[in-house]
C-alpha cells in the first residue's frame, strides 16, 4: 500500500467524545412493517470508528439502508449532522446525502469506466466544478488510499483489496463527514483485510472522518473500533453499545461476550 497508515492497533481504544455526527431516537426496521429491529436509540459521535454487527439475519444491513436514506424505517427518527431524515422531502435528502459516502459490499465500481471515471461521478451529479478540477480532486482521492499510479485502470485490472480502496476514493470524493462502509473486509485474504483496517485509521486520524462499518469481522472490530454496537435478531433489539473489548470481557449479556468471543453455541 501506498498509503503512510499507521498500523490498526494504533487507533483510539475509547471513542471520541465530541459532537454526535447521527442520532437515532426509538427507530424500528424491517420490512412491509414487520420489524426486524425496534426501538433503537444510538448516537454516533464525529470521528469515531463505530462497527454495527450481530448474527445473521440481525438487520444491521437493513439499518444500513435506513442510515443511507434507501430505506425509511418503520418508526422513530434518524439525524444526520442534525437534520431529520425521515420523512424529509428530497432536496433535503440531497443535502444530507452530500455528507456522507457509501462503501458497498462489493464496492460496486463501474466495470466499464475507469478508476478516475468512478471516483469522479459524485462530483458530476453533486457538484458544477469543471471537468479538469473533477479530474484534480479526483486523482487526489485516488491518492489518498494509494492508488495515483492506478487512475486510468478499469476494476477488472486491479486487485479485489485495491478495488475496495477505489471505493472508499469514491466515498471520500465530496469530502463527506461520515463513511459507512458495508462489510469492508468480505472476500478479502487476512492481510489485505488489514491493509484496509490500516487505511481507514490513516484516514480517520487524518481527515477526521467519521467510519460506521456493517461487519462480523471480530479481527478487524477489536482492531480498530471505538465501539461496537451490537443487534440481537431473536430479541428484535440492540443488545449492546461500547469499546469491544470491554464488551467481550465484560458485558452482563452473556450472548454479547459468547458472541465475541467467537464461543461455539453448544458450549455451556
């Protein structure tokens, strides 16, 4: 990588305690009004590293869809850098969504466009900068996750770890405050895994970026997350909020410290 990133365990053991980036009061999820999770109350502080995981079938995906603006909740509210996003008419839609960026699973590049073309469409729909200036920011967001000498490839020609970090170029391309990324490290060797958790510490200590991170991925959570938000499918809530570690150790939920610690469900 080409990126100065400080290694993962270089990160903050304790979220930052600033100003709350989202907010969400009594939200319930789910679909066709069955709700997969209720009553969730969470807020997310600016410039933390915050994972929201659980088991299959959970909803933390379904959150994610509600926290992008894709899917309104069933109740409840949602702010983002404090404007209420349920129930907001599309301008205000438009405004909220030049805050953040979004990572998708699979990254979700264009196949027939190039790195630079990717990361420059953000720009073209949101912004009226002209075409060499898009091009500028552009190759400097490509920089940003180390990949400058890469601009004029298309994803096809580059690795799986590298088309995830074209991603989050892209993500990054309008200077949002926040980033969610949905399950970042999925398909991904342990060291490119890594390599990612790396970067997006370099890139929250440097931009002071806040990261929401939909993941199971118990190496990377303990790594580099402030805290752990925690939603249990069976009781349709969320179980637990914290540092991870704290919560593995210490949680008076035994599902949450099982869960954590990676403790088969068979074993009393």
């Amino acid at each position: 990588m080409n990126t100065a990133a400080p290694t993962p365990s270089n990160t903050a053991a304790v979220a930052p305690a600033s100003k709350i980036a989202v907010a969400l009061r009594g939200v319930s999820i789910g679909y066709n009004g069955v709700p997969v999770v209720e009553d969730i109350d969470l807020e997310i502080f600016a410039g933390e590293i915050l994972f929201i995981g659980g088991g299959s079938g959970c909803g933390k995906t379904t959150l994610l869809s509600s926290l992008n603006t894709l899917r309104p909740p069933i109740s409840g509210s949602i702010k983002i850098d404090g404007i209420e996003i349920v129930g907001a008419d599309q301008e205000t839609l438009q405004s909220v969504r030049r805050r953040f960026g979004m990572m998708y699973q699979l990254g979700a590049l264009f196949g027939g466009m190039t790195l630079l073309d990717n990361v420059r469409l953000p720009l073209e729909e949101f912004t009226d900068l002209d075409r060499a200036s898009m091009d500028e920011v552009a190759r400097a967001k490509l920089g940003l996750v180390g990949l400058g000498e890469h601009a004029l490839k298309q994803p096809s020609e580059i690795s799986g770890g590298m088309q995830k970090r074209a991603a989050i170029a892209r993500a990054l391309a309008l200077d949002p405050q926040i980033i969610f990324l949905d399950e970042p490290s999925a398909g991904l060797d342990p060291v490119t895994s890594a390599d990612l958790d790396a970067l997006i510490v370099a890139l929250n200590h440097m931009l002071g970026t806040t990261f929401v991170i939909i993941s199971h991925e118990l190496a990377s959570i303990f790594a580099i997350g402030h805290r752990f938000a925690m939603l249990d499918g069976a009781r349709k809530r969320l179980v637990a909020l914290g540092p991870p570690a704290e919560l593995r150790d210490h949680s008076p939920d035994e599902w949450v410290r099982r869960f954590l610690s990676r403790v088969p469900s068979s074993e009393t």
